[in-house]
C-alpha cells in the first residue's frame, strides 16, 4: 500500500499486488496496479488496517505498508514512514499525483484528496525490476529478501498480459522463438507450471526441454518434454551444449529449498550459464506462470505483432 495522510487521516491510498509470494524484496518484485487478483475482503481488511496504522501513528505524509495475504488473512511486514518507490508509479497509473499531495501535507498547506475511481481503470499497469547480473561475474542470479535490482520499469496495457510482456520487454526480456529449458525443484511449483509447459508446446509452439526430475514429471501428465541432463552429469544431451550452442532462448529454474548440495550446485551453474549466455532467465515459478499465460494469450490474439504504442494521457481516455 501507498497512501497520503494528514493528521491521521489517510487521503488518498492505491494498493498493489506483487506477482512473487513473499520471499522477494518489493524492490524486486513484479509490481501490478490495479490489483488483479485480490479478493474483496482482503482489500477491505488492507484499507482498514491502513487507516488504524496512520490515525495510532498520526501519520502527515507519505506511508507505504506492505502485507502478507492468505485466503483473506493479512499480516503487516512492515510500514516505512517515508516515499516508497513505487509512488511514482503509483501516481502515473492511478493519474493522481501521491508526491504532490504528500508535499502539500508536509508544508501545511490545505489539502483533498484526489477523486480515484478504479472500476473505471480501463488499462493495466506493470513495474518491473532491471538486474545487472552479466556485470557482476560469479553472483547467483537467484531473488531473495535482499534487494538486487539496479533499475525498474513500468508500462501499461489493456490488460495484465499486454502489460506485463511490454514490461518485461523493456526491463530486456526476449520472447523465445525456439526452445525453453524448465529445471523446477518444488512438487507444488512444478504442479503450478503443468498447464503453462502444456502451452508452451501445444499453443506456443515451442520446444521444451527439461531436467530428469521435471522432465519425468511432467511426462507423466501428458506433456511432451526432451530430456536434458544437468552441468553436472557427463551424458548427452547436456544443457550446457544446447545453451552455449544457441538451442535455447528462454530458461525457468526454480529452485528447491529442500535439495541436496549437488542439485543445488547445478541449480546456479543453470542460472549462471543462462545470464553469462544472455539468455532470458524466470527463477520464480508466479512471475514464469504469468509470462508464459501472457505470451500464450498474445500470440492467440496478435501473433506477438506490433506493440501497440501509445502516450501516456491517452489511457483512459
């Protein structure tokens, strides 16, 4: 939640959803507004937690809360009494300006609140993180409760999945043309991943590759995968050839908590070879279900043809 108090009162609030479960920092999280998949009642329970945080604190300024949410249970992490960064974005997508009202309330100056209508939010916008992992030789490209993005961008679609391909595409992101390669470690991510890797071969028209433990998987449901054996296996066909060859243009490694030390060890030697190869890399299983459902229902109905370019005070209008 961003929002702008006086006095306690909260003026104006917008609040967003982050695509990855918590775990991520905000800062590099894949941020959507307005949210698309909040219940109502989790909304309702936000705002009134918000309200009581900023009249107890007797908030006059800017404020962001971020919660954890459950089945319509909420938690706050934690409310910062400061900008967040993400007050410009919100102020570009919701057009009412939270920095200028903020200002006001900081000074003294009278204020209202900025009328904002929600349902009548006709586009949907997207923030995403920029990493400058090829820079630093050795890290692992992996998200985690430290924040490791140099840079972020936002743009706006007609709906979540133009918005978040457009982002995705500035932040660098290539959709793949040829070949994805899938090493997902956690039971419940490569259930969650079932329909997508279904769709990036039947409806993308894709080739996908897997790990044995994925590959086995997912063949047992009645997707059709090629094995690829890990760095660490001296067999062929190996996932280091067919990335270095220039085989595969897209890879989604999600690692597994649980692993042991040699499947952790290939986990990064994935990683790494894709980022030092300058291929696409998804390690979080929410973010790779949404851009695989995006670029499936993007190519149904433009082809992945031209992007659709528009000025920012056209929206909504």
């Amino acid at each position: 939640v961003d929002a702008v108090a006086s006095g306690g009162k909260v003026l104006n609030y917008a609040i967003a959803e982050h695509v990855e479960n918590a775990g991520v920092h905000s800062g590099d999280a894949t941020l959507v507004l307005p949210a698309q998949k909040l219940y109502c009642e989790t909304v309702r329970r936000v705002k009134r937690v918000t309200f009581k945080i900023a009249e107890r604190l007797n908030i006059s300024g800017p404020f962001n809360i971020q919660f954890l949410s459950k089945d319509n249970r909420i938690k706050v992490i934690e409310c910062n009494l400061r900008a967040s960064r993400t007050f410009p974005f919100v102020s570009k997508t919701l057009k009412a300006d939270f920095i200028d009202l903020a200002t006001r309330v900081m000074v003294g100056e009278p204020v209202k609140p900025v009328p904002i209508h929600l349902l009548e939010i006709d586009y949907v916008g997207v923030k995403a993180p920029m990493f400058s992992f090829t820079r630093l030789v050795g890290a692992d490209p992996i998200l985690g409760v430290e924040m490791a993005s140099t840079g972020e961008v936002a743009t706006f679609g007609d709906s979540r999945h133009e918005a978040i391909l457009t982002s995705m595409r500035s932040a660098g992101f290539k959709v793949p043309e040829k070949a994805v390669f899938l090493c997902i470690g956690p039971l419940s991510a490569k259930l969650d991943f079932v329909d997508h890797a279904r769709n990036l071969t039947e409806k993308d028209g894709l080739e996908v590759y897997a790990s044995k433990g994925t590959h086995e998987f997912l063949s047992a449901r009645g997707v059709h995968t090629k094995l690829l054996h890990k760095p660490s296996i001296s067999l062929k066909p190996n996932f280091e050839d067919y990335i270095k060859e220039g085989k595969i243009d897209l890879v989604v490694n999600v690692r597994d908590s649980a692993a042991d030390s040699g499947s952790v060890s290939d986990g990064y030697s994935i990683r790494r070879s894709a980022v030092d190869n300058g291929i696409p890399l998804l390690t979080d299983i929410k973010l790779a279900g949404l851009v695989v459902a995006a670029m499936t229902v993007e190519k149904e109905r433009s082809g992945f043809g031209k992007i659709k370019v528009r000025a920012w005070d056209e929206l909504g209008s």
